[in-house]
C-alpha cells in the first residue's frame, strides 16, 4: 500500500499558519498580522529571501521601517503595507 505525504511546509512561530516556501501572503493577510513582523515573513511578503532583505537592512535601503531590539529585526507590519500598496 503506498501513501502519499503532503508537502514539507514550514510552521510560522508567528502564529499558526502554514507557510511553504512558496507562499505569497495577501494583502488582506498581511493586515491582519501583529504590529511587527520577523524579517523571513516580511521577505516572503515581498517576494525576495531573507538574506537579501538582511543585506537591505544593514545597508540602510530597506523599503520599509524597520526597529533593532538587541540583536533581532523587526519590521513594522503597518509601514510594509504601506509599500505593498505603493507596488
């Protein structure tokens, strides 16, 4: 008897939805997440990798707002809307 398993997704620490790496969230979901998001989600919302986004951030180009707590990144999900709609 064979089965067939789904598709290896990854669970969001953010929340409880199941995100592949070839998820694009909706606009309508993006609003609906909390004020300040990791940068991997904020990086699948745009579309490019997380290592890319790093490199934008320490560069100063990021398209968005993003706050430093210590060591980790978080970007401002309010100011990443805002993009989004600019696009």
């Amino acid at each position: 008897m064979l089965f067939l398993l789904p598709p290896l997704v990854e669970v969001s620490r953010e929340g409880d939805e199941r995100l592949d790496a070839d998820h694009h969230p909706t606009l309508a979901e993006i609003r609906s997440w909390a004020a300040t998001v990791d940068v991997a989600r904020a990086a699948r919302a745009v579309g490019i990798s997380k290592s890319h986004l790093y490199e934008l951030i320490k560069r100063g180009n990021a398209p968005f707002r993003v706050v430093v707590f210590g060591k980790r990144y978080r970007v401002i999900t309010a100011s990443l809307i805002a993009y989004l709609e600019q696009v």
